[in-house]
C-alpha cells in the first residue's frame, strides 16, 4: 500500500486539531468534560498539556505554580526537545491558515526571496524576554498570552458558546490579508512569542529529531531551488546553521524525495566536515 505523503497527513492532523479544539466548549456546555480548556491550558483525560510561555508567566507573577500548569509545560517542552517545535507545523489553528494564505499568496506572485531578513527568532526571542521580564517586575498578568493566536482561536469558540462575538478576533484576518499581500509569514516568523521556547528547547537537544542533508545524494542543478521554495518560513534546508526556525514540518523533505532524497529527518546534530560531501549536516534556522 502506497504510504500517504507527509504534507498530506500533516495537514490532516491540522484540520483535525483546529475542529477538535473549535468543539471543545460546545462538548463542555453538553456537559461532555473528558476534554477542556484551551491551547494555553488543556486536560484530555486527565492528562494536563499546556503552553510553556503560559506557565512561565504565571509563575514568574505569582512567584508559585500550580503542578497540573507546571506538569503539561514540562510535557510540552519535553515534546519540542525530541520532535522540534512541531505544534507550531501540526496544531497551530493560526499556522494552517497563514500556511494556506501563503500559498494563495505564491500563485498570486507574491513570494518574493529575501524581502525580509532572517533573523525572525532572534526578534521573538527579545520579544519573549521583554514581556517575561514586564510581567516578573512588576507582578503584571500574562501578558503575552494576549499575543498568542492559537488562544484567541479558542476564545472565539468559547465565546461562540455564549452568544457572544469576540471583537479582538477580527485582528487575524487583518493579519492574514497583510501577510497575503506581502508574501511572508509575518507572525510566525518574526512575531510569535510562543513559538520560542519550544524552538530553544529543541536547539539546546543534541539528539532531537532534525530535518539534515546529504550533499552527496543531491540531483539538483544550481538554480534548482525546489527546497527552499517548499519552506513556507523561508529557510534554506541546505545551509549549515542551527535549526532554530525549523518547525520539522517536512515539506522540504517532500519536495526532495524526487531529487535524490538528499533531505531526510535524522535524530542527532550531525555537521558535515571537510571534504565529507556525503556525510550530514542540520537544516538552517533563523
């Protein structure tokens, strides 16, 4: 049997995360409760899953934190350290619909090569930094979940459930239309608070999954740029850099497997040495 192509069962996890999620206040107001919360703090059968900027932030305010917030952190965290920050590419609501904007926004013409620098988590990161240290300081709430897309997809529905409009969210399709036009994945490359300390845990693992490639197994002419042109976040899978950006999300992969299959996932930071052309090395990241 021919096995589904990943981009394929990705999206499918997407949808599926974004319907089931959409559900969850209408199965709690039936008094249906093996599921509840939202991204920022979720319980599935007794199993808390939670944001690590979230949990962070609450404990940074209250000086204390709650076992069941500190246990779903750690889950998260302990996730992105093996599989890389994969909820960014498998269950953000905001990342399959930017994903889906960007892609319209290719056909239209609109993608354009290094119309924005690079460096995207070093700009999350100091965002990340300042609203930790605002809320440590001076005791303020969580402020950062206020940014957090995934959250007000939930809140949506929670309010839906209660007859209730949520103004805020018309922020996102405003967002949408302005990354549509630009041909750039705006908030999550350069924006998204968080996104980084998943994507930091997993640089700081030496033995996480890492998309890497072989220079050896490469069929592709030198303006063949078929890799770089899967990555929705502008990466160049190619480079020898730390893959801080990188979301595992395969497509690259994918768009390899006809050309050699020099792009593979492989557990471990391998480099490639001098004169080693066929030996491994990390994808880049921003």
């Amino acid at each position: 049997m021919t096995r589904p192509p990943l981009r394929a069962v990705r999206r499918a996890v997407q949808i599926g995360v974004a319907l089931v999620m959409a559900a969850v206040p209408f199965a709690n107001a039936k008094g249906v409760n093996w599921i509840s919360g939202n991204f920022l703090a979720l319980d599935a059968l007794g199993l808390p899953l939670g944001d690590p900027l979230a949990a962070a932030q609450v404990a940074l305010s209250a000086r204390e934190l709650a076992r069941p917030a500190a246990l779903g952190a750690c889950l998260a965290l302990g996730l992105a350290l093996v599989l890389g920050p994969v909820f960014c590419a498998y269950a953000c609501p905001y990342g399959l619909l930017s994903e889906w904007t960007h892609a319209l926004s290719r056909r239209l013409g609109r993608v354009r090569a290094g119309r924005f620098p690079r460096k995207g988590l070093s700009a999350r990161t100091l965002l990340a930094g300042i609203g930790l240290a605002a809320v440590g300081v001076f005791g303020l709430p969580p402020l950062l979940n206020f940014l957090s897309l995934p959250a007000a997809y939930s809140r949506l529905w929670q309010y839906a459930v209660s007859g209730f409009f949520w103004l805020p969210v018309l922020a996102v399709p405003a967002l949408l239309l302005v990354e549509g036009l630009c041909g750039v994945r705006l908030w999550c490359r350069f924006v998204c608070p968080q996104s980084v300390l998943l994507a930091l845990s997993h640089r700081l693992a030496p033995w996480g999954l890492r998309t890497t490639f072989t220079a050896g197994r490469c069929r592709c002419g030198r303006d063949d740029r078929a890799c770089l042109a899967a990555c929705s976040l502008a990466l160049d899978p190619r480079r020898k850099a730390p893959p801080a950006a990188c979301t595992n999300c395969g497509d690259c992969v994918e768009a390899c497997r006809e050309r050699g299959g020099a792009l593979r996932f492989a557990l471990g930071r391998r480099r490639e040495g001098p004169g080693e052309s066929g030996s491994t090395r990390p994808a880049d990241g921003s």
